[in-house]
C-alpha cells in the first residue's frame, strides 16, 4: 500500500501535447454525465486551467499530487446542484502552464494561483476543498487569506505544522516519505516514479471517461510538469535530519497563522502516505468549528474510491454549515 501513493505522483508520459480549450463531459460514478465549461486564468504570468459547473455560490476544489482537476468527478453531480463548482490544474499539471524551478516551487505562489483563480469568480469568500498536495496548497490559502475562506474541507492533508512535527517525532511518517527525501537530495523523482514503470495509467476509482482524461493529462503534464512537481517537494519540504522547528511551507515551528473558517478534515486511517498520527491536536489551529472524521479503512484517495460514503459525509456536512446553500446528504 505504501506504494501506491508513490505510483500516483509522478507517473506522467515524456512528450506534451498541444492543449485545446473545449467543454468537457465526465461521466461519474453513478452514470450522471456532467457537462463542464473549460477557461484560462492569469496568475502573474502563469496560466491555470479550469472547468466549471453549476450555479450558485463559487466552491473550488484542489486536486492532489498525481491527479488533475477530474479527480474529484464523483462529487460534480451533487454539489453543482447547489454551487458553481470550479475545478482546476495546479501549475505544472495538464494544462496549466509548467513553471520549473524551485524558487518558482514555493506554496506561496501555488496560493497565488488560487487567488486568481477565485477573484476571476467572485469578489466574495468561496466554499474550499483540497487533498494531497491541493490541500496543503489550501492549508496555506487559508491562512494567508482567511477573509477569503467561508468553509474548508480537506482530506488527507495534514496540516504543514503537524507535517513538520511527524517528520521530526514519528518514525512511521519519515518511513513514508522517503520518495520527499528523495526528491529533495537528488532534484528528481525516484526511479520507479519514472515514465514506463506504471503499466497502467488507470486509477482505482476512474470510470472509462475519467480513464481517458487521466491518460491524455499525463501526456500533457510531460516531463516538464513531473520535474516542476519535484520542485514543489524540493522547495517546501524540511530535509534530514529532520527537527520540529524546521523551516518549511514558509514558516518556522508553530509560526503559523490559525484557521478562521469551519473546517471540515476527512481521514482515512489506511492511507499509505500520511500516517494517521499527523492528525492529532490538529484543532489547535484552527479558531472554528472543526470537524475530525476518520474511516479505519479507506485510502489516500478516498473520495475516488469510495464515493457514496465521501459524498454522504460531505453532503450532511455542508447541509448543516452551510448558510448560503443548503445541500442535501447524498443518496
């Protein structure tokens, strides 16, 4: 299991193609076919893709490390109900633009992205979710712009401040992030990260259309978006020997900003790349209503692989802390 996680980050073919804006149609889980519309925001420069669907106050979802904007397709058929959902590729990933450099790594500037991707929507607060490395991204968009956070829902994203402490203090946590140690001392992906380990670029929890999505992302993505996702690593990650006042995710220790937003926080206690320890006294920053719930079986990509129960806890969640649209629980 711990392999899996290490399979999903990296596994990007070597040649980019050429990406064309158009509508997009998922199909999900359920069989509900969703149309999106496809546009481009400027971040400072850099180009981030996205889609968007539904109306209604603006919700924004980050995907995490190895997967793209359709990784969340399970969950479009519920919240465009009672949202405008926008969905879109980090920097470096399919068609956002492939920014190299680890000076250009810094989570500060994938919050940037996110700024200008949700001031191109609304000059108002927006429902947040993330996972993985969307969610340390949204960890950080969170406390560098808590004015523009209504609500934040992570999954299996540890808090970088816990991240830091795990590292330092539990020996499980620095045996699952090897491949980050890697990554750091050598400027590359591991070996068995390299395109033409993975014999298959389908994902537990794909259907066909999400299949053919995946594979034609991880053409675009290319070498360029692979080496720009180790410099993510490189740039934000503490080395050995590891301390719990390392620098890392742009802060030292506990010097971080608390979050102001209910927060809801999903974990699943099987997942092979974080272990479940990081998640302990997580509360201590967060200055809101602040939900744990912990599945002890589930993966790193819950969402993906087990929908419905994501979904349901996801939908009794909005329903009840959501002032502006009410959501009802998944069927």
């Amino acid at each position: 299991m711990k392999f899996l996680r290490m399979l999903m980050i990296a596994a990007f073919a070597a040649a980019p193609l050429q990406a064309v804006l158009a509508d997009q149609d998922v199909t999900d889980y359920q069989g509900n076919k969703i149309h999106l519309e496809e546009g481009e925001v400027n971040s400072n420069g850099v180009k981030i893709h996205y889609y968007t669907v539904g109306k209604g106050p603006v919700l924004i979802i980050s995907h995490g490390n190895g997967d793209f904007w359709f990784g969340w397709a399970n969950q479009l058929h519920m919240l465009s109900q009672r949202y405008k959902v926008v969905l879109y590729d980090l920097r470096n990933f399919n068609k956002s633009s492939k920014v190299l450099g680890v000076e250009n790594g810094m989570n500060a500037n994938f919050v940037s992205d996110l700024l200008a991707v949700q001031n191109h929507f609304t000059d108002g607060p927006a429902v947040h979710m993330g996972h993985d490395q969307g969610g340390m991204v949204l960890w950080g968009f969170a406390m560098a712009h808590p004015e523009k956070v209504r609500l934040l829902i992570q999954t299996n994203a540890i808090h970088p401040r816990a991240f830091i402490r795990e590292l330092a203090g539990n020996p499980e946590q620095a045996k699952s992030s090897w491949y980050i140690q890697h990554m750091i001392e050598n400027g590359k992906s591991p070996q068995m990260m390299q395109p033409g380990y993975v014999p298959s670029h389908i994902r537990q929890g794909d259907t066909p259309s999400m299949t053919n999505l995946r594979e034609e992302a991880i053409k675009i993505t290319g070498d360029e978006g692979r080496q720009g996702t180790v410099d993510w690593y490189r740039a934000n990650f503490p080395g050995k020997p590891y301390s719990p006042h390392d620098r890392a995710f742009g802060s030292y220790g506990t010097e971080f900003p608390h979050i102001k937003a209910p927060t809801l926080v999903v974990v699943a206690l099987n997942d092979q790349a974080l272990d479940p320890g990081g998640y302990n006294d997580l509360a201590t920053w967060v200055d809101a209503d602040y939900t744990l719930v912990t599945w002890p079986d589930g993966q790193h990509s819950q969402h993906a692989i087990q929908p419905a129960r994501f979904n349901k806890r996801l939908g009794d969640w909005l329903a009840f802390y959501d002032t502006e649209a009410k959501v009802p629980a998944a069927k």
